[in-house]
C-alpha cells in the first residue's frame, strides 16, 4: 500500500478533512495542545496566507496532516517560534515516515522546536536537544490542585500576604479572566515588549502579523480562542496574561506584570486566583508548554518530554544545523553573555525577527 503526499494552501482544506483532523487528535493524547488544533491553523492562515498543509494518503484516504510555512525548500511550524507543539495529525498507531514525507514533497528540511509524541530510534537521530514540557492538572492531586501547590510552593504559601498588602497600598483589586477588549491587550502587549527589550531580548510584538494574529484569537468564537486575563489594583492595571484556550485547556502563553509592582508578585497572583476560580471558568489544566524554568518545577504537576532539531533529506545539511545549534547553545554558557546580548541587541535591534517570520 502506497502512501502519497499533496501539499495544499491551508486555506483549501474541507470540511471533510477539517473533521478527519479532529478525529485524529481525539484518538491521540500526544496532540492535546491547541496548537495542533485545526481552527488554530485556520486564524493562523488568516494572518500567514503562506500556510500550507501536506496531506498524507494512502489508498485514497488521508491518514495524516502536517501543517508548515515554506521557505525555499525549508519547512517551519506554523506561527514559527510562537507554536509551543509541533507533529504529524495522524492516529497514534500510524507509522509515518518524516524524510519519506520530504522527499515526496520536494522538501529538503522541517525544522522543529517543540516536537510532542514518541519518536522512533531513526526520528531521535534528528533531535539536537530534548526539553521537558509542564502542565498543571487541577484535577490531579486528591486534596485540591491550589492545596496541593501551597504545600509544595514556599512562593504560592505566601502569596495571599502579598496580594493583601497589594490591596492596603494600592487599591481594591479587581479580577477580569476573560477579556474581549483590543485595547486592554494592546496595553498588555506593551508591557510585555518593554520588558522583553528590558532583558534584551527581540520584541515579537514588533512584528505586525503577530500582533494581529492575537487580536484575531481574541475575536475568535472556534473551540481554540484567545483569552485575556487580567488583575486590576484601584485604577491600575497590574498584571495580565494573554492565553491560548481551548475547551477546558489553558495555554500559559503570555504573562507580563507592570514592574512597579514587582514587590507584590502580581502575576502569581492572577494565576493563583485563575486557579481559584477554574471550575467557575471550565478550565481543568493549564499548559506551559516547553521550557524547563525552575517556576515551572514549583506549579506543573505532569512533565512530558518535546524535541528540538530538524529532519532532512541530506545527512550532510542535518549535521551542518546540528554543528550551528551547539555553538549557539555554546554562547549562551559563557560569563559575559548578558553583556553581549545587550551589545547586540543595540547594534542589531531586528536579530531574531527571521527566525519568527519577520
């Protein structure tokens, strides 16, 4: 039985497939994320027209879905660097082979950064490094997810004093888990670029397809929408987090605090109120994807494992973006590299926007 490839504009799937792409991840608890959900694909597409879609077939009938963005003969994850989960759609006893999808699309390269599933022994031979990935399961632990945390966390046992003293200095607070605002998000979004050019490093938000990619979620009414939360002290806006949601899931995707308040921790504080109030909001985990952050350690109750690397056609380009990786991750260990990232930063204020589709 042979199987056979057709790349399509994301644009061009039916209704058929958008069905049989759901089908697809329900049968397969590797593909939680709402990143690999097809009505992200479609905002996607609204703000990146170059999506596409490889169609896996065998004997007529699609069997699997990979979602890309082309460069040249290069494949990336749709939403580049912003995409917390990359895989093939496919059942999870399916057998698909990565460099035979290459070779059938003409493609020499598809370069991952947060790959989810198992991997075959050839697939691990292309990963350049493994991260663990976190996720908080409110459901999880038998004597209630926020008790739970208060034991395990020094940093969320005395959270509640400072959300008090918060309230003394500042003003009475005021909770807004699901914000419809455009305004209220540009604000966030200022926030977080200041504080990612405060530690030097490139501002995503720059980018115009981006920005209106979040404000397209936020409008969204499809299972996989944007959600604006955000934590008020008097007049101030103090915190916020912008996330990905779909059903009962959250994706911790984007917090920011106003650092004025920084002594008052008030982004812990909007997630331990969004915990509070989980089963009021339909919310049963919160994901925060790959990155292994010590915070992540003290809030995340279930670790899985996602890979980074590339699957190429030719041995030698893999070793090539094998030997780039380790110099780049050699860099970042040496003692001055805060020093040099501010240096940079200055001198190239758009290093990093290729890399996120600038």
């Amino acid at each position: 039985m042979s199987v056979s490839y057709q790349v399509i504009p994301a644009q061009s799937l039916t209704a058929e497939q958008e069905s049989r792409w759901r089908l697809f991840r329900v049968a397969n608890p590797a593909h939680y994320s709402p990143f690999l959900a097809v009505e992200f694909l479609k905002t996607i597409a609204r703000s990146r027209p170059n999506c596409k879609v490889v169609v896996i077939q065998q004997d007529g009938q699609d069997i699997g879905y990979l979602p890309f963005e082309p460069q040249g003969k290069s494949a990336f994850p749709i939403a580049r660097q912003i995409n917390d989960a990359q895989a093939i759609i496919a059942s999870p006893e399916s057998n698909l082979d990565w460099h035979e999808l290459l070779r059938g699309t003409e493609l020499g390269v598809y370069h991952f950064h947060a790959l989810v599933g198992k991997l075959t022994d050839q697939e691990r031979s292309s990963v350049f490094a493994t991260s663990r990935s976190f996720m908080c399961d409110l459901r999880k632990p038998t004597e209630g997810y926020l008790k739970w945390l208060k034991k395990s966390s020094r940093t969320i046992a005395k959270q509640q004093q400072k959300t008090n003293k918060l309230t003394r200095e500042i003003g009475p607070l005021r909770w807004d888990f699901d914000n419809r605002d455009h305004q209220l998000l540009d604000r966030i979004l200022d926030l977080k670029s200041a504080q990612y050019r405060r530690t030097n490093i490139f501002d995503k938000f720059s980018i115009d397809w981006i920005r209106q990619m979040l404000h397209d979620l936020l409008n969204s009414e499809n299972s996989v929408r944007g959600q604006l939360s955000l934590l008020w002290a008097g007049d101030r806006l103090v915190s916020g987090h912008y996330g990905l949601r779909e059903c009962k899931l959250l994706h911790y995707w984007f917090p920011v605090y106003d650092p004025q308040f920084e002594i008052y921790s008030p982004g812990t504080a909007l997630f331990v109120e969004l915990v509070r109030n989980s089963e009021v909001l339909g919310i049963d985990k919160i994901d925060y994807g790959y990155g292994d952050l010590p915070y992540k350690h003290k809030l995340c109750n279930v670790v899985t494992d996602s890979y980074r690397g590339a699957f190429c056609t030719s041995n030698l380009q893999l070793q090539r973006l094998r030997l780039q990786f380790i110099a780049y991750t050699q860099l970042k260990k040496i003692p001055a590299k805060e020093t040099i990232k501010r240096v940079c930063r200055k001198v190239w204020p758009s290093w990093g926007a290729r890399e996120h589709g600038g």
